[in-house]
C-alpha cells in the first residue's frame, strides 16, 4: 500500500471519527485509533529512526504509559478501557498523522467538508434523523441543532473547529490559495452555526479572537522591523 493511499485514509478515518455501518457501544469508533496503530507497526518493522517524534508527542506517550499503570491497578475494566482506548487514540494517532501529514492529497479535506454540509443542510431542510442509520446514536430533538455525521451538535461543532484549524495549517503551507482558504472558512463557520452549540460558538469565538491577537501581533512585529529598516 502507497504512503500517499495510507495517508489519505487516515485523514478520512480521523475526520469521520463517528461514522460505522456496524453497532458498536461508543461514540467515537475506533477505526482510526486501530489504523494509527497499523501505521505505527509498519514504522517498527521498517526501522531506520522512523519512531522518532517531538517532544510534545514524548509527553503524550508518557501520559499515555501512566494511564497503563493506573487502569491496571486501579480501574473498572469497562470504563477504565474506554479511558485507556482515549489516551491510546491521542498518541498513535498524533504519531501517525505526524508521519503522513505531508503525503496527504488536500482534496479529501475539502471534500470531507462539503460531506459535512451536505448531511447537515440536509437534516435542516429534510429530516433532523437524515441519514441517523450512519452512527451509533443521535442526540437531537427540535430545539437543538442539527448534528450531521456527528452524535450530538457540541460534537458536529468541535469537528468544525477542528477542520477550521486544519484549513489554517493547509492554507500556511501553500495546499491552497486565498480565496478557497476563505469559503471554506465561511462553510465551516456556517456548519457550527446550524449546530447551534453553545460550546462550539463558544470555540468559533475563540478561534477567531485568536486569530485576530495574533495578526495583530503580526502586524505590529512587521512595523517594527520597517521602522529599523528605514533608519
């Protein structure tokens, strides 16, 4: 299998993180997490200083150890798993994603998005249970908002945000140009709307103060250097 196919599937996998065609008990499937770990295999056999990551990533795994320890001497082994498949998730597929970020084709970011839109506008106009066969459970009802692939609207908007993070990241490394940096920036913002969460509002304001703080700071740091320039 192809780096750039690994790759791509991943991203696929982490962007529809609640999607599967089977029941399973949980929110969050864990194809992603079992595919990450896939990945991490492949590195182990390959060698060649492929396991080597950040320090960010090394705190991660020691976190990730210490919930080892702690599920098995101290938790209920039902909900001490979910806990331990939660740690697990961050650090391979940090590690995972760290590894084959650079190999992803930018198209099927842009086409998750427009998937997300598509079952939200859908369950707007349509149905609020468009589709509802797709996921393990839906929490809506008429006076909250729509969730679209996700379980509950909080969730639909924290994938937004999240895919809002990713179109900065894309957009910085020249995946793409100004103008479809923001449409999808609008899309996305719009899809935190119709979700109505109060959490993901809460999020988008945040995002978008963060942003401004730092263009500011940006701006500021460019007129000091003009300034020494010039004398």
């Amino acid at each position: 299998m192809k780096i750039t196919t690994i790759s791509n599937i991943l991203l696929l996998l982490v962007l529809f993180p609640y999607i599967s065609l089977s029941y399973t008990p949980y929110d969050t499937q864990p194809y992603a997490l079992i595919f990450s770990f896939f990945i991490f295999s492949i590195l182990v056999v390959k060698k060649n200083n492929n396991l080597s990551f950040p320090r960010p990533l090394g705190c991660i795994l020691l976190i990730f150890l210490y919930a080892i320890c702690i599920y098995h001497f101290f938790s209920d082994q039902l909900y001490g798993y979910r806990s331990l498949a939660g740690y697990a998730s961050i650090f391979f597929i940090a590690l995972a994603s760290y590894k084959t970020f650079k190999y992803i084709n930018v198209k099927y970011y842009i086409i998750s998005i427009f998937i997300w839109l598509f079952f939200g506008v859908a369950q707007l106009t349509i149905d609020k249970y468009f589709c509802s066969w797709l996921l393990p459970r839906m929490s809506s009802s008429v006076t909250r908002g729509v969730t679209s692939l996700a379980v509950e609207p909080s969730y639909y908007a924290i994938v937004c945000i999240f895919l809002l993070i990713l179109n900065d990241v894309f957009y910085i490394t020249d995946k793409y140009n100004k103008s479809l940096y923001f449409i999808i920036m609008i899309i996305l913002s719009f899809q935190i709307l119709i979700s109505l969460s109060g959490l993901g509002l809460l999020f988008l304001t945040i995002f978008f103060f963060a942003k401004i703080k730092i263009n500011n700071q940006k701006n500021r740091l460019t007129s000091m250097l003009n300034r020494f320039s010039d004398k």
